[in-house]
C-alpha cells in the first residue's frame, strides 16, 4: 500500500481488486474522491448523500463506500502546496475507482491542465460521456427524447498530445526545415506547429472499449467519427483500424452497415451495426436523424465538440457526466467546469456529478445503486423543483438550492 501524507485511508474500508481483466469490488469499497474546485464542494456536499442514500436503500447496510478525500486544484495548492500531489495519482491507482468535481486549471502552471495530467499520467484512455435527455427538462429541439448515445472519445492523443511548437522560436524553425527541406511539405516561415499523432494501438483499444460496451449494454450500433476524407493518414487510419477491430475480433457479434445488403437491410439477432460518419456530417445528423445513433467512437479534439454539442441538444451541462476509463482503472467526473460565480451560493446543478457517480456504479456492478439514484432524479425532475439553470428552461417550476435538489432526488427514490 501506498503511504499518504496528506490523505487518510479510511479504516474498516477494503480495495477494489483489478484481477483478469475484471474488476473484484468489495461490500465495503474504498473510493478516493476529489472535491473540486469553485463550485465542487457545493456540488459534493449534495452529491454524497445522494450515493449513500442510494446504496443504503438498494443494499440495506450489506454493502457502504468508505469515502476518501484527496487533493487536487486550488484546494490543494492552498493547504499543501501542490496542485497535483503524486500520492493523489497512487491513491487512484491503488484504489481503482475515483470521482472527482471539477478543477481550476492553473494559469501558467507547470501543465496545461489538471484533467489533462490525470488522464495521461494514469494512462485513463477513453473519455466517456453519456448522453441523454431528461423528460422535463427544457431543451433546444423538438425532440430531445431521441437523442441517447455514449461517446467514446480518444484521451491520450490526436491534437490534444500537446506536441506544439511556438511561432518564431528555433524549434519551430526546426521542424519546419525539417519538414520543408527533407519532406518536401510547403509551410510558411514563421509558422506555429502542432503534430497530431494517432496510433493504431490506441485507436484500437478505444474501439474495442466501445464494442465492448456496445455489447454488454444493449446497444445496436457504433459509429466512427472521422475527418477521414481530409486527414487521411490519421483520422482516415483511425477510421481503417476501428473497422479492423469489429471485423478481425468481434467478426460474430458485429456487421459492417455496407453488408447489411446481405442481412435484407437489418442486423442479424445478436449483433450491432458498426458504421462511419464524417464530423461535419456527424454534427447534422445528431440533430436531424438522433435515433439513428447510440455508441460513438472519435479522436480527441472531434470527441471534446461533439460532446458538448451533444450535451446541449438535450438541455446542457448541468445533467452532462463522464468518466476517463484506463484498464482497471476510471475516474468520474462532470463534464462542466468550476463555474466560481456560484461557488458557496448553494445554487448550482450537482446533476452532472451526481451522474457520474450513476456511471462508476454501473462500472462496479452496482447497477440497483444506479437504477435507484436514476429513478431518483427523474422524479425530482419531474417534481419542478429543480436547480436554477433546469428551472429557467422548463414552463412550471420552482428554483431550489444545491442540497435541496439533493434532498428531492433522496426522497424521489422511495417513490
Ligand atoms: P464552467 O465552469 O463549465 O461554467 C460555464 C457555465 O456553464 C456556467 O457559468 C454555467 O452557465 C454553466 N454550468 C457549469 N456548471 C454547471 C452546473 N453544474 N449546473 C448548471 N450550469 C452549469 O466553464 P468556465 O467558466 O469556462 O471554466 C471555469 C473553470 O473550470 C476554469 O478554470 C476551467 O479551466 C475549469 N474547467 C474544469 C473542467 C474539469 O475539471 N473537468 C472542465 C471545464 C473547465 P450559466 O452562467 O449560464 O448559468
């Protein structure tokens, strides 16, 4: 075990286990938590009594987490004088399972984000967001209820490596003449470069997690987003290895959409439809055609917009959860930042956590936890007595605090 300095290991609590591929999880799992920051302690206040609400109610005492804090962010720098400390990254890898509230990212840090770090250090691979509407809630379009996908979107690479030169300094200067002189490629003097770099190993574990997943939860369709059609040695080739996933490892369980010919225009019983759209087109046809779409698989900059996208067509951030997903290891989180003007106001929607906290159930198998915090905040929803920016949107219905729509998605449970 890892020793901790500024953490405490909660006692009576036990690890979840990473054993052949699976996860072993204990009646009395210890899951480390990160407050976050501005808005995150309003958010996590509310957040775990919603949990333990939950599990008590699905377990009766037989299973409890053992709550752990530890630091990342403002909070953080201000009581240990770090941002990030290593042991917080041990406990994650020690423990398995984290979630976490948002966090400022530190203007002129040593990096460029918090969640970034994370998610590279830890090797959290595919970022996960799951979409979907809430009857009730307002939204933009006329029919937000046909929208319900979950997107699996590269972490590690693409764009987002971070592999960028500065207009004017040597290094740029470097690769240019390096690109210019050996490559033959035309760029201009005085250019800023970034590289995108997309591998075949990571495209394809990314899309065997969403296959995966596709299977395991009933879904009938992953479709690759990709700007192929331009970029063809990168988002083309992502394109090329996620087809190559479906038809060299899961050739039983999956039918490309062009053989569906030979299928009389259907998926034969027991497989999903593995499909590929272009991002301009992909942004269309979420809005015209939602129903047609359910897993998706894209590179990282592609996922980041489309997520959000996605999140507002069904009524924004504050019901919008995640989750960054390595090999036996995941830390949830919401999608939204820290939004410091509400922060201590008790006001702000902890739906995107409390969500989150939906998905690492279901991650742990505790699906009747989920299904009860799920059924609790539709019933909250429903009841109109929701979070500022829900109310604003919907026709007959009253704002409350924070804790207050905590309390009402507790006692929507037992209804
Ligand atoms: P933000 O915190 O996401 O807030 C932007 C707006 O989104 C808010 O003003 C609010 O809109 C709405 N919003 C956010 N969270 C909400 C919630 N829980 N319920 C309802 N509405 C919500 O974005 P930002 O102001 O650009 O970023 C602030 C800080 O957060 C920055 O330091 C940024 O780096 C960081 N950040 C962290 C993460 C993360 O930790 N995962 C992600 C993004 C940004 P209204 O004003 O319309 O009510």
């Amino acid at each position: 075990m890892a020793t901790y300095r500024f953490a405490t290991v909660p006692s009576g609590g036990d690890r979840i286990v990473y054993q052949d591929g699976a996860l072993r999880v204990p009646a009395n799992p210890i899951i480390p938590f990160i407050e976050g920051d501005g808005t995150g302690p309003d958010i996590w206040r509310a957040s775990v009594r919603v949990f333990d609400a939950a599990v008590a109610l699905a377990y009766g005492g037989e299973r409890r987490v053992h709550w752990m804090e530890i630091f990342a962010g403002e909070k953080s720098n201000t009581q240990h004088g770090t941002w990030l400390p290593d042991e917080t990254l041990d406990a994650v890898r020690e423990f398995r399972v984290a979630i976490k509230g948002p966090l400022t990212t530190p203007v002129g840090g040593g990096f460029r984000s918090l969640n970034v770090a994370l998610r590279q250090t830890l090797d959290l691979y595919a970022t996960v967001r799951p979409v979907r509407w809430f009857e009730g809630v307002g939204a933009p379009v006329k029919e937000p209820g046909k929208l319900d996908i979950v997107i699996f979107r590269e972490a590690i690479e693409d764009v987002y490596a971070g592999i960028e030169y500065k207009a004017g300094t040597p290094e740029a200067a470097k690769v240019r003449d390096f690109l210019v002189r050996e490559m033959g490629a035309e760029i201009l003097d005085q250019s800023a470069i970034g590289i995108k770099p997309v591998s075949e190993f990571r495209s394809k574990r990314l899309m065997r997690m969403a296959i995966e997943y596709a299977l395991t939860h009933g879904r009938d369709s992953v479709t690759i987003m990709h700007k192929g059609n331009i970029q063809k040695f990168t988002e083309g080739a992502f394109r090329t290895w996620g087809y190559e996933v479906a038809t060299q490892e899961f050739a039983d369980r999956t039918v490309n959409e062009a053989d569906l010919d030979q299928h009389g225009g259907h998926a034969p019983a027991g497989r999903i439809v593995i499909k590929d759209r272009i991002a301009d087109a992909m942004f269309q046809q979420l809005l015209l055609r939602p129903s047609e779409y359910s897993v998706m698989v894209t590179q990282n900059l592609n996922g980041d917009y489309i997520s959000d996208a996605a999140a507002a067509q069904v009524g924004g951030l504050g019901l919008a959860p995640g989750a960054n997903i390595g090999d036996g290891v995941a830390v949830f989180e919401a999608t939204h930042g820290t939004a410091p003007k509400y922060a201590n106001k008790n006001k702000i929607n902890p739906g995107s956590v409390i969500l989150s906290g939906v998905m690492m159930f279901e991650f742990m198998g505790w699906t009747e936890a989920a299904a009860l915090v799920v059924k609790g905040l539709e019933t909250a929803i429903r009841s109109g007595k929701v979070t500022y920016d829900l109310a604003r949107q919907m026709a007959y219905a009253t704002e409350v605090g924070t804790s207050a729509f905590g309390d009402g998605i507790i006692a929507g449970m037992r209804k």
